[in-house]
C-alpha cells in the first residue's frame, strides 16, 4: 500500500510505494503541510487502484522520475511474459487453493508469506539461480528450532522448500526458461525413532487421566487414530452393531475435511475395551453430534487438549513428555507385540501398504502372524482387565 512520508532533511513529501517487485519512493517539490500531505495522499490511493487493475503508467504518473529507465526495463521483461516471484506466487497459490485442502493451504501461504517472500520478491523468475536456492537452504539451515539451542529440522527445511521448487519448475515449462531445481536434493532426513508408551503405562495414563478424558486416551492408544480423525469423529460414523469405527472425516485447523488421503477412509475394529469405552462415552454425549467435544458440543481444540490436560498428565506421571500422536505408535506397537498381521495393521491404521510399518516399526515386528484382532484382544483381557 502506497504511503506519503517526510524527508526530515528537507521537510519535503514523498510518496513510497511498490510496483513490480521494487520498492519505489518518487520525491515532490512541496513541503509538508496539511493541504500538501492531503493532495498526496489522493493521489497515492489512485496509485494503489490503478496498480490493483493493472492501468498503472509509471511514466505518465512521474514523467520526470530518475527510475524510469529501470522501471521500463523491468516492464519490457514482464511484456516477456516471464513474471517476478510475486506476482506468480500469488497467482499460482490461487490457481492451486481448489486443489488443496484448507490446511495445506494455509500451510504453503505461510510459507510463502514468511520466507519465500522475503527472499525472492523482487527477482523476476528466471533470474533465480540455482545458487541462489542453496544459499538460501544454507540460510534456512541456520535458523533456530522451536527451542532457542536447536537448529531448524531437516524436515522443515525441506518442508520450506518444496514449494519454491514446485513454482519454479512448473514456471520454467510454462515460460520456457531452464528450471535451477536441477540436482538440488531434499535434505536427508534422520529416521524415526518412535516412542510408543508400554500396556502397564498406557494403564497409569488412562487410569489417572481426568473423568471427561478417560475414555478419550483409551480409544486413542487402543485404535491408532490420528488427532484430527479422533478430534472430528461423529457419532453417526460409530457402528456399534458391526464394532466398528468409521473414519470418513476429520478435524483440522478448525475445519472438518476430508481424511488424509483415500486409504485413510477406513472401517476400525473395536476391542471389548474400545467398545465398552466407546458404549460409555455415548452416555455422555451421544446426544449430541461429537463423540469427543466441549461443553457447548464443538470438536475438541488439539491444543487446548494437547496444554492442558495431555502435557501435565504426563508430566504428573514422571512419563517422558510425547507428542499426543504416540498414542498412534502405541497401538500399532501392540498390535505388532500380540503377532497381528502387518496388513490387517496396515489397514487398521489406513496405510496402503506396509513398507511403512516394516519401516518405522521393524524393531517391534515379532517372527508370528495373525490375521485379525482377537490376539490383541487377548492380551487386553489377560492384562488390561486383570
């Protein structure tokens, strides 16, 4: 947006504004008075519209301005149809908002908005180098964690990174200029070192957790759902005829949406102990549309749930401080310690195959095979109701 500002070593206006990815501060012969600041004022509002519809004429407007020559050269290059990284980035994040989720959304606007932005503004897209992108992973790199003492991961540098790539290869075939995300390679990540909590600790979590979220904890260790599909379950999706829960929406960032992706839209089997829980929890809120909710009947907030209840539960209990996503490693280590099959896990889970399983888990993948859930269901009577 286009501003009148004061040059305090000649108390004369000036209007500074940007226009094609540069900044632009054009200079007037009049000093600052309340009828002058006024006058500009108009006339940097016209600026911003004309701008906005794209009729803005650099020279008509400031006929006498020193950037002329630059600004003319960078609307030669734009007649060239190759854009700067602005104006593509905003574009393209609207041709691409239908095929996204509102999550994933906001995530890559974020992004763009807080470091692609800052870095590549005012280039047009071809003059982005292949340098230029590993000097600025370099920089990434270097930035602090969510603790001041850690670096940024791996992961979130890669994370940063995957749509600059994204825009640049998909603007050089669209505009016929040799991509520079040739040979730059994601960052290796180190790989996961689950956590998952024992059957004795996932009994002291559930035993000690507050009255309104014990049966909460207990479908979460004991059926690997994700947050948001827990979080957005309804009641209408829990078919206590067949035992079964169906996970076709979930909760995230405030909206409800669609699952993950298509094999997470599952059917999961309920234990005795998931079931009874479940029969339970209907007791309390069935009258409503939630399985899980607040008092007025909204979805639980994950964070509110995650900061008030989850972290001094565990801290309560002398338990390593996890993310509530171990609850998800917990199940799946169980079914694997009981022998169930990996692909009945797999589906369990909403996996399309198990190369995740074997990878992630192949430390708590015994030399047994089952082919449903009635080894686990074993291990609960035996223990868990002992």
């Amino acid at each position: 947006m286009s501003s009148v500002r004061v040059r305090p070593e000649t108390g004369k206006l000036y209007i500074d504004f940007r226009y094609l990815g540069m900044r632009c501060r054009e200079q007037y012969n009049l000093f600052n008075t309340t009828k002058n600041f006024r006058k500009l004022k108009k006339l940097a509002k016209i600026i911003d519209a004309e701008i906005a519809l794209d009729k803005f004429d650099y020279s008509k407007t400031f006929p006498k301005s020193k950037s002329l020559d630059k600004v003319s050269k960078i609307v030669s290059k734009q007649k060239n149809h190759i854009p700067s990284f602005r104006l593509y980035a905003n574009q393209w994040l609207k041709n691409k908002r239908p095929e996204w989720k509102q999550s994933y959304y906001k995530s890559i606007k974020s992004i763009i908005e807080s470091y692609l932005s800052q870095e590549f503004d005012d280039k047009f897209l071809d003059q982005i180098s292949k340098s230029d992108m590993l000097e600025f992973r370099a920089y990434l790199s270097q930035l602090s964690g969510k603790n001041e003492t850690d670096r940024i991961s791996s992961s979130r540098v890669n994370h940063i990174m995957s749509p600059l790539i994204m825009m640049l290869d998909e603007a050089s075939e669209q505009y016929n200029f040799p991509s520079p995300t040739s040979g730059i390679k994601a960052l290796r990540i180190p790989r996961t070192q689950v956590q998952p909590f024992t059957l004795e600790e996932v009994k002291l979590i559930i035993d000690s957790a507050r009255d309104d979220f014990k049966y909460y904890y207990t479908i979460r260790c004991f059926t690997g759902m994700r947050t948001g599909e827990i979080d957005g379950l309804k009641w209408k999706y829990v078919d206590f005829e067949k035992r079964q829960i169906l996970i076709c929406e979930s909760f995230v960032s405030g909206h409800v949406v669609s699952p993950k992706n298509d094999t997470s839209i599952r059917a999961i089997d309920m234990t005795q102990t998931v079931y009874d829980a479940m029969i339970n929890q209907y007791k309390l809120t069935g009258d409503g549309d939630y399985v899980f909710c607040t008092r007025k009947g909204t979805p639980l907030n994950h964070n509110n749930v995650t900061n008030r209840v989850w972290h001094p539960l565990l801290k309560e209990l002398n338990l390593t401080a996890r993310r509530p996503y171990v609850t998800r490693h917990t199940a799946t280590t169980l079914w694997l310690a009981c022998g169930e099959s990996v692909e009945w896990i797999a589906k369990q889970l909403g996996h399309s195959t198990t190369e995740l399983l074997h990878k992630t888990y192949s430390r708590f993948i015994p030399n047994l095979t089952r082919q449903d859930g009635s080894a686990f269901e074993k291990l609960l009577q035996h223990k868990y109701h002992s």
